[in-house]
C-alpha cells in the first residue's frame, strides 16, 4: 500500500471516487450503502470505487455483521500536502526573483 503522490493523484482523479473521499471526510463513516444512495452511479461500482481508494490507503474499512463501514484516512493525504508545499515554497521563490528582478528594471 504505497501513498506516493502518483498513485493517490490518481486515485482522486476519478470525480465520482473523489466525491466518495470528500463525502466520507466531511460526514465520517458511511455504509456502502449510504454512499450509494447519495452516488449517481450502482452499488458495484461504489464498492469497486472504495476498493481503489482502500487499495491507496484513503480508506479504511470495518466489518459489522453484514455491513462495511468505510472512514477517510486523511494522514494519507501527507504526500500530497508535503508536495503541494514544495510547490508553493518553489512558485513563491520565483515569484520573489521576478519581482525582485521587476524592481531592478524600474530603478
């Protein structure tokens, strides 16, 4: 179960898995079937869809009786939150170089 940030970019690319991650993150643990009732798309295909993003350590599932209950993991967002800032460290420092530079050309 790798959390690199290839693979949950692309686990998240998916609208319709996304929006499965983003529901369970604002209203916690859901059902399959409670996930389904609000998608716009079959039980099999939000099973497969809660599969994947399992598969990319997104989830996590407990067992009771003959129902799944599905949560958000969101320490497993840290790659992505890691290279979000390493990006914004980057553009923030070549946005300081041209303006820098912009100074020095009006002077």
């Amino acid at each position: 179960m790798s959390n690199s940030p290839d693979l949950l970019f692309r686990t998240l690319a998916d609208p319709t898995r996304r929006a499965i991650f983003e529901r369970l993150c604002r209203q916690g643990e859901q059902t399959v079937g409670a996930l389904t009732a609000s998608a716009s798309v079959s039980q099999p295909a939000v099973s497969k869809h809660l599969a994947i993003l399992k598969q990319a350590g997104l989830v996590n599932d407990r067992h009771e009786g003959r129902q799944t209950h599905y949560s958000a993991q969101l320490r497993a967002l840290r790659p992505l939150i890691d290279w979000t800032q390493q990006m914004t460290d980057f553009w923030e420092s070549r946005f300081d170089d041209l303006e820098n530079l912009l100074r020095r050309m009006d002077q």
